[in-house]
C-alpha cells in the first residue's frame, strides 16, 4: 500500500513562500539569504541562467544557496521546473551542498510530498527521491509501487527494476506476467531489450520494434546528387511537392524488418557513395499536437512533418545511437506524413560505407505514439 505524506502543512509553506517570493528580491550581499524568500528568489534566478554568463558570479549565487538551512530547501527545489540546462546544473550544485550539510534534517515528509507530486519536474522529483532513499529507503521503495507509469524516467525505471526483482524467484507463469506488464511500462531502451530478451528465453517472441514504436514503413526515391556534399542543402523535386504516397517507377515500397526499424538505403537502391535519398512514411497520430520526432543516422539527415522542416543535421559518420537527434513538431489528429532525407557522403572507408537510418515519434519520456495504416504494416 503506498504510502502518503501529510502534505497540508508542507503545501501551506510551499504557498506562503510562492507568496512571499513575488516581492522578493535577490540580495547583492555575499552572505547566506536572510529568507526563505530570498532563497527563492536566488534559486529562481540561477536556475534562468543562460551560458554565456559571468561563471564567478553564477558559483557565488550557487555557494549562497548551499548555505540555505534544511527547511529550505524544498522551496528551493521548485525552481528547477523551469531551468535552463546550465542554469538547472549551478542550482543543483548549490542545492546538493544544502541536503549534505542538512544530514538528517532535510524532512521525509516534504521529500515524500515533492516525490509524489506528478506536478512537480522531474529532475526536482528525482532528486527528491534520491534524498529520500539515503535518509528512509523502506519510504522510497513504498513508493515504487505506483511508479511503473511515472512520467520521471528514473523514478519509472526504478519501479520497473523493483517488479522485477520481486519475482525472479516466482514461478515461471508470475514471472512472465510481471515481465510483460514491465515491457509496456519501460521506456528506457537497454531495459526494454533485457526484458524482451527474458520473454524470447521463455518462449515468448517480442517485437523490439514495435514495442520501441519505430516508423518500419516507408516509401524510397532513387538517389540523388550529393557529391562534395552539395545535395544536403539543394532542395530537389521531393522537397518542392511532398509526396504523400509516391508511386512513380522511381519510388519502392520498403518495410524493415530490422528490431530497430532501419531502413537500409544500400539494399534499398544500391550500394553508393556521394549520394542522398528521399524516404516518406504515412502515420496515425491518436490526437493533434506536439510530439517528438526522433531519428538516429550515421549519415547527414534532415526531416519534414507535413511538409514543414523539423530538422536538419549535416553530420557524417560520427553516430547511428537510437534517437541521436530529437526535435518537437506539429501533427495532427489522423494521417500525416513525414519524410527523411538522408545524405551519404564519398568517404571510402569500411565504417563509412554504412546509408541508413531509423525514426520514431514520442511523447518526451519515450513512449511511441504514432502508428502505421493497417494496410502498411510490417507482419508480426
């Protein structure tokens, strides 16, 4: 049964400091805040910090919020919601300061509270969680138990960890209920793959691929000019009228059978250097919105949504690493088309002669969201 933290009494703070930070500002002294409030409106401030930025100052407004005392940090911590990466990173320092010098006088009850509060970010949850697990790990392993939809990624992680722990000295028949029920919960990829590993040892096929929510089906152009790299910013006939389902001579039909959706541009054309291809796939989105697009290439890419521009890399060679590159865009409600266009350069070399890629569309934590028409789908 999870358990629940007595959250009236943290929540009325938490209100109060929100309250009082509105009309604070940051102090010029060098000293420790005065205030909760002051430390609030110190912590908000690191956490907008942008590079670049005076990194002497940025380490001094961090080493004022280390010395905030244990009651404040909670507070503190709110502000990561809405952090820039470098800015996230100055207040997590200060802040990791504050809970080692607090020891065990950072509150259960307010790690617990921020923990289970699915309104709170992530990285502040996760922290949170951390903490909490050092100072009373029965709590934090309580909390697990409602965790395998979790919308934080470790937090997720680790209760799917947990469930299976828990069985693997089950009988075979829990086992494999816990596995499958942790294959549609996990979204971090080395798991997926270890529990779908576990089910085809037992007798049980998965289909990485779909699981993983790849786009398996697609529609290839010939290849085009790409010598000296001129094709990557040339736009050519498909960019100018996006086909949305190609059927000329110089389009084929091709599925991947590939457990990370691939699509293997030298088997699909031939087998050349100096050249870019066209790939476009029709996809149902369950609703209208942002999603992400995520496609990894050891090749230059760039990718369309309905005919808008969603990215563009014009890197060779240097990855192929599931969702390698990821950028928001628009869908809507139904059908939309998406197109890649992929880009081999003239290196000679045995590992540059790789023309591929894979592509998946997601919500932020990884779960696959756009599905293929049924007419189009790879058989299982």
């Amino acid at each position: 049964m999870r358990q629940e933290a007595p959250r009236a009494a943290v929540w009325f703070g938490l209100a109060l400091v929100a309250g009082m930070s509105a009309h604070a500002t940051v102090s010029a002294a060098d000293g420790p805040p005065q205030n909760v409030a002051e430390a609030v409106a110190i912590a908000t401030d690191l956490a907008r910090a942008a590079e670049p930025r005076g990194q002497t100052a940025l380490a001094a407004q961090a080493d004022r919020i280390a010395a905030i005392p244990a009651d404040w940090i909670v507070p503190c911590l709110a502000a990561l919601a809405d952090a820039t990466p470098a800015g996230g990173n100055w207040l997590r320092s200060g802040i990791e300061r504050a809970v080692d010098r607090a020891g065990d006088s950072l509150s259960a009850d307010a790690l617990t509270a921020v923990v289970a509060d699915r309104k709170q970010s992530a990285r502040a949850r996760t922290l949170a969680f951390g903490w909490l697990k050092d100072r009373n790990p029965s709590r934090a392993d309580g909390l697990l138990n409602g965790m395998l939809d979790d919308p934080a990624l470790d937090l997720r992680r680790e209760a799917v960890e947990k469930q299976l722990t828990a069985v693997a000295t089950a009988d075979e028949t829990a086992q494999k209920a816990t596995h499958r029920q942790c294959l549609a919960a996990a979204r971090d990829i080395d798991q997926i793959e270890r529990i779908a590993a576990w089910l085809s040892e037992h007798g049980e096929k998965v289909n990485v691929a779909l699981v993983l929510g790849f786009v398996r089906n697609w529609r290839v152009s010939e290849a085009f000019d790409n010598a000296k790299g001129v094709g990557f910013a040339k736009a050519y006939p498909p960019e100018a009228v996006l086909p949305t389902r190609p059927e000329t001579v110089q389009w084929k039909a091709v599925a991947s059978a590939d457990k990370h959706g691939a699509i293997d541009l030298n088997a699909a054309i031939e087998t050349k250097k100096g050249v870019l291809a066209y790939a476009v796939a029709d996809v149902v989105m369950p609703s209208g919105g942002p999603a992400e697009v995520r496609i990894g290439s050891p090749c230059a890419v760039a990718v369309w949504v309905n005919g808008k521009p969603a990215m563009a890399h014009e890197i060779y060679h240097a990855s192929e690493a599931i969702d390698q590159y990821v950028a928001p865009a628009e869908f809507r409600e139904g059908t939309n088309t998406v197109m890649v266009k992929c880009c081999q350069n003239e290196q000679t070399e045995s590992w540059a002669g790789d023309w591929k890629f894979q592509l998946r569309i997601c919500d932020s934590i990884g779960s696959p969201l756009a599905t293929q028409p049924a007419q189009e789908k790879v058989a299982e």
